[in-house]
C-alpha cells in the first residue's frame, strides 16, 4: 500500500499594490483583523460625531443668529465711531477727550410685541420719537438704533424692563472741555466720530479715517495732537474780543495770536463762535470761522505791503516825498485822504497819518506789474492752505488795471483771508521771512527750512521801525502798552453795500507787533460794524475801538507768552535804525 501524497495549500491571490498602500497607511503593516475591526468602529464614531456637532453648530447658529448679526452690525459701527485721539493745546491741557456713552438699539426680527416694545420704551426716554421708533421696529432689519448716547440712569431704566431684541452698545462720544473756547479750531465731530469741521476733520484726512476702517484707531495707538495753541492766551483773547464787541455793538469780532519767527497759532478767536459739544449751534451761517473762511478789504493795513515793496525796490526811502495836495482821480472815481494835509510828505508820514493818495502814489511808482507781482510773493494773490480745511481764496480783479493798484495800495478791490494777511505782514516784520501759518507745535529751526526770503533784512528794519513810529506818534497810539515796545498798523474798510461803498458800515483791524526792535508775536484785532459811542466822539474809524482793544489784549497776554516789560527804552530812530545797515 503507497503512502498518500500531501496535498499543497491554496495559495491566496496577489493583493493589488493600491490596497496594500491604503491598508499601509490607515493600519500600517502586520496588523491583525482585531485591530482593523476596532479602527473601523473608531471611524464610523468619528463620522457620526462629526455629523451630529454640524448638525448642533447649526441649531446654535440659527438660535443666536439675530445676535451675531447685531454684533457684526456692531463691529461695523465700532470701527466708525471707534477712539480718537486726545487733542491738547501746547502746554498739555486737554481740548478734545473721547469718554464711553451706551446708545440704545434694536433687533426688530427678535421684538416680541413690537406694540408693547413702543409704548415701554417712548414713556422711558419721553423725547424718543414714536413714529420714528414703530417705523424702525417695525422694519424687518436685522439691526437699528434707537437713540444715540443714551443717559445711565435711560439705560438702568430699560434694562429693567427686559425686552428681547433691546440692548446697548458702549460708543466712543468725543466732548470738548473748554466749549466755545477752541471751537473754531478744533472743529467738531459728528454722531459717529468722524471729523467734520476743522481739525477734527483735518485729523481723519492724516489716516485716521482708514484706521477706523481697518478698526486699528484704538486708545493704545494713538499719541496726543500738541498744537501751538496756547489755551491761557486763548481766553484772554476771547474775553477781551467779547467785551468789545458788546461795547461797541459789532457785528462780530475776531482776533489771531501769532508767533512771527515760527508762523505758530497761538490763539484764533471768531466770534460768534459756537459750543461744539451742541453740534447745532455749529450749523448756524452767522458763526463761520471768519479768518480762514472769510475775505475782507484788509483797509489800510495793506499799506505795510505798499511801503514795503517801495523800501525793498530801492527806489524810494524814508524821505522820499509824495504829493499830497490834493486828490486823485481817476474817471468817477477819487481817491482821498481821511484827514487831508494839503502837501508834500515824506514816506513814514504816508504811514503814520495813513495817507491814502501817498500809498497810491508809492504804488504808481512802482507800476502795476511790480505791484501785482510783489502781492503774490507775499501769499496773497492765493488761496492759503493750512490744517484747517476751512479755508477761501482771496478775491482778485479779473482785469487788474492801474487803478486797481491804486486802490490795492491802500487795501481796496482786493480781498484776503485775515490769516493770510497775518502771514504777509509777519514776513514783513521777522527779518523778510514768508512762513507758512501753521496750528502744531513747529521750532524756529523747523520754521527756518521751509521758509522763503521775500524782502531783505534792511527792509524788515525800516518797517518794525515805521510800525513802532505809529504807535509813538500816529493812528496806534492807544496800544502803545509801556514796557513791550508795541508797534502796528490800524485799518478802517467801507464795507461793499449794494455795490457801493457804505461810509457808516465798516471793517476794522489793528494788526501789532511786540517788541519791534525784535518781533516775537504779531496781533490781529478785527471789529465788524462797530457803532458810535459818546466817548468816541461819533468816530467808527479803528483808532477808537479795534486799537484800543488791542492794547487791552497785549497787556493781558504778554506776561503769558514770556515777555518781559522793558521801560525807559529810546526811541524807534536810535532802538530799530540804529541796528540796521542803512537809514535810507
């Protein structure tokens, strides 16, 4: 009997290679069926799991929808009405802050009752209007506001009633410290923080606008704005310019503070001038910033420029002499002076009696091109921009013949911002330096770069001089403050009425300098209309009210601004002359 034969075991098919790469990578290699078995029940846990948590995420969704969509609506209005940066005078005290205020808001598709919702919160807050809130709850929108910048104890009131679809959202609201006192500087906000007037809008126009945007204007970023505003000067201006213009029943007052060797603001008051914390006084016509916003006929403060110009030419001196025996004409038109002297003058008499037919004169001599070209060297034949967005172009004659530089000469059929003018006549004044105004903090090294020479330094000598030999013997008398060597120049503009000059209706300034034998700061005094007084004798002209008021403004800020009285000083001849290279 044969031995059987063993039989050979089955042999398993090759297993493709995508399935030994799969079953390598989920359970690596040698595993056992076990171990595969658990892994599977492992998966399928993880894939229901995974179906159940998408499926709850989304029950959470639609249960909290209406308040992500508030707090997306929410983030948006963060990112408009989001911090700003403080604003501070140059001595650190604060003129704009931002503090935090609730404001009320609503998620209609939430509201229950939208009738009872009403009804609760108009008896709260009694200056809710009803239709106005039915009209917004009853819209199918996701969010709205209801009141902005809400009071604490509002906002405990409708907590407590606890209606859904109501809540509050914490808003940066900017105030204004010092109210009226910097308004038209500062400028004002609107309700959502955004800069809309002055250097509030200025501020948004640097980037700060874009930083609200991309939500990055947050309180850690933001350093504070330092002007070169000086508050304590500020009120002294304004005090002063408010007690004239009561006492002498204008229409408006307005006043500039300047640094003549920086071009630095150190106080600017228009009045009327507005609460910025009630935004709609703001709104009125009548409290425009009259400064940068406005032209006027600067009067015969312009006289600086037309007696300038001759100095600088060369072509005329202190003692050259003008024929003032009688009037000018041209066709209709005669050109006359205030108080006639009936002869020849020299060239400090055209400016201490304010001669009119001298500054003409002074002017044809140089002839109407040169004249024309001299204005636009000084900055004011265009628009002078500055911080402020609020700002005007100087009205020019559109065919500028010799006539108009007659009446130019003396400050008629030419208007210029008084900003503008300030800037011209600090030149004039600080060695023969035009520099750009400006209402930040800026050092004399800064204001040296960008500075250009217009008139040579014995030019500026000859006229500190003239400005200070006004105050010793003509129109500025009356500003003449002892110990600050006050020097300057008045003005009196008929104002245009019907497309005539008005006799009774005028334009006032007094523009001075302190001290003259070396200028640091230049004052500017503008009176609207002024009226009569008995104590004036019936005069209107600047020498009776803007003058006067301006030496009440000296006497106040000098001591602020650090300068120190000096008595017993000599005569502008021997104190300015004397120093310059030339009496001529």
């Amino acid at each position: 009997m044969s031995a059987a034969t063993p039989a050979k075991p089955t042999e398993k098919p090759a297993e493709p290679w995508r399935q030994r790469l799969i079953r390598s990578l989920l359970y690596g290699r040698n595993v056992d069926r076990a171990v595969k078995a658990r892994a599977r029940v492992g998966l399928a846990i993880l894939a229901f799991a995974s179906v159940y948590a998408l499926i709850g995420g989304r029950l959470v969704m639609f249960a909290i929808g209406a308040d992500a969509h508030g707090a997306r609506r929410a983030a948006a209005q963060e990112v408009v009405a989001t911090a700003r940066p403080d604003i501070v005078d140059r001595n650190g005290a604060i003129l704009a802050t931002d503090v935090k205020a609730a404001s009320l808001f609503s998620e209609p598709r939430r509201i229950i009752d939208k009738d009872e919702a009403i009804e609760l919160l108009t008896a709260t807050i009694p200056d809710l209007d009803e239709a106005e809130v039915r009209e917004r709850l009853k819209s199918r929108k996701g969010f709205a506001w209801l009141k902005r910048e809400v009071t604490p104890a509002q906002q405990q009131a409708i907590h407590k009633l606890g209606l859904p679809g109501i809540g509050f959202l914490r808003e940066n609201k900017r105030v204004y410290p010092t109210g009226n006192e910097v308004a038209h500087i500062i400028g004002l906000v609107n309700i959502d923080n955004q800069g809309i007037a002055g250097l509030e809008k200025w501020l948004d126009n640097q980037g700060l606008a874009d930083l609200h945007r991309a939500g990055f204007a947050t309180d850690r970023l933001q350093k504070p704005i330092e002007l070169s505003v000086d508050l304590r000067v500020e009120h002294a201006l304004r005090d002063e310019l408010l007690k004239a213009k009561d006492k002498f029943h204008a229409k408006a007052a307005s006043g500039i503070v300047s640094n003549v060797k920086t071009g630095e603001i150190v106080a600017m008051v228009s009045l009327p001038d507005f609460d910025p914390n009630n935004p709609k006084e703001a709104h009125d016509p009548d409290r425009i910033n009259r400064l940068t916003t406005g032209v006027y006929e600067m009067g015969s403060t312009f006289k600086a420029f037309t007696l300038a110009m001759g100095l600088d030419s060369g072509k005329i001196n202190l003692n050259s002499m003008w024929d003032a025996r009688g009037n000018l004409h041209y066709g209709k038109f005669t050109i006359h002076d205030s108080h006639p002297l009936g002869r020849f003058i020299n060239t400090k008499e055209v400016f201490t009696y304010s001669s009119n037919i001298g500054a003409a004169r002074i002017a044809l001599n140089q002839g109407v091109e040169a004249h024309k070209a001299f204005l636009a060297k000084m900055g004011q034949m265009t628009r002078l921009r500055t911080e402020l967005p609020e700002s005007a172009a100087p009205l020019i004659p559109r065919r500028w013949s010799e006539l108009n530089t007659v009446t130019a000469a003396f400050g008629q059929g030419l208007s210029v911002a008084p900003l503008q003018a300030v800037m011209g006549i600090n030149a004039l004044v600080n060695g023969g330096y035009l520099i750009p105004p400006t209402f930040m903090k800026r050092s004399e090294s800064e204001a040296m770069a960008m500075a250009k020479r217009v008139i040579k330094t014995e030019t500026s000598d000859k006229m500190r001089y003239l400005m200070r030999l006004n105050a010793e013997i003509g129109t500025a008398k009356t500003a003449d403050v002892k110990g600050y060597y006050v020097g300057g120049k008045t003005g009196t503009s008929e104002k245009v009425i019907n497309g005539r000059y008005a006799k009774k209706r005028v334009l006032n300034s007094f523009t001075a300098i302190l001290p003259c034998d070396d200028p640091k700061y230049h004052v500017l005094i503008m009176l609207d209309e002024p009226q009569a007084l008995p104590e004036t004798h019936g005069f209107i002209t600047s020498g009776w009210n803007a003058v006067p008021t301006g030496g009440k403004v000296i006497e106040r800020i000098a001591p602020l601004l650090g300068v120190e009285p000096r008595f017993d000083l000599p005569p502008s001849d021997r104190l300015i002359l004397a120093a310059s290279r030339t009496t001529q």
